[in-house]
C-alpha cells in the first residue's frame, strides 16, 4: 500500500512521521511537505514533494491534488498528517478524495503501527 505523510513546520512531531515511513511495509511513500521545510530526512523507498502552503486553500488543493496524480499508485492510500495545519490537512484529504483515492488514517503508536479510521 502506498504511504501518503504530510510534513510541515511542527518539527515535533517528525519522529511521528518518520516511525510510520521506517517501520511499515509500504510499496511506495510520498511525503507532501512545505516548501520551507527543511532537514527533513531524505527518503530511500519515495518520493517528495514540495508545496507552497502560503497560497489560498483551494489552490493548495489544486497543487497537491497535481503533484500527486503522478505518485499515487493505488486506489487507497495511508495517510497520516500528524505534522502540518488544519488547512494543509484540509487539502491534501481533499485533494486524495478527488483525484478519487480512498484513504486509511494511519498512526504511529506504542503497539506500531495502527489504522484510525
């Protein structure tokens, strides 16, 4: 299953994000981040792209929902946006729904990894 993992500013909650990307056995990651994000780790197994989250909500939408087209190899992906905003999460959920991709929430947790939704 492909992983989707949203990065933004709260580096905080990177270790979050990186757990989920180490330890599943995804087929295939994308990590959607901020453009001015920066340090974080370089990954082996995907893919990632930058966004510019200073634009309106619906042109972020817009941006994602493109960049993504390409990467999303599967009908339903792994999302897991621990890291990031309320608009930024509102766009990449949107953007998955409409290209049309189901989603599983995904969590990092003391058991592993767990499915939310």
């Amino acid at each position: 299953m492909d992983l989707v993992a949203f990065v933004g500013n709260d580096r905080e909650n990177w270790g979050q994000i990186t757990a989920i990307i180490k330890r599943g056995a995804w087929d295939n990651v994308i990590v959607v981040k901020d453009k001015e994000v920066k340090d974080f780790p370089v990954l082996s197994n995907g893919a990632i792209l930058d966004i510019d989250c200073k634009v309106p909500l619906v042109e972020l939408k817009k941006e994602m929902m493109d960049k993504l087209k390409s990467k999303v190899k599967e009908f339903e992906v792994s999302l897991t946006i621990a890291s990031g905003s309320g608009k930024e999460h509102m766009a990449l959920i949107s953007a998955l729904l409409s290209m049309p991709v189901g989603i599983r929430l995904v969590v990092f947790t003391k058991k592993g990894i767990e499915q939310i939704n």
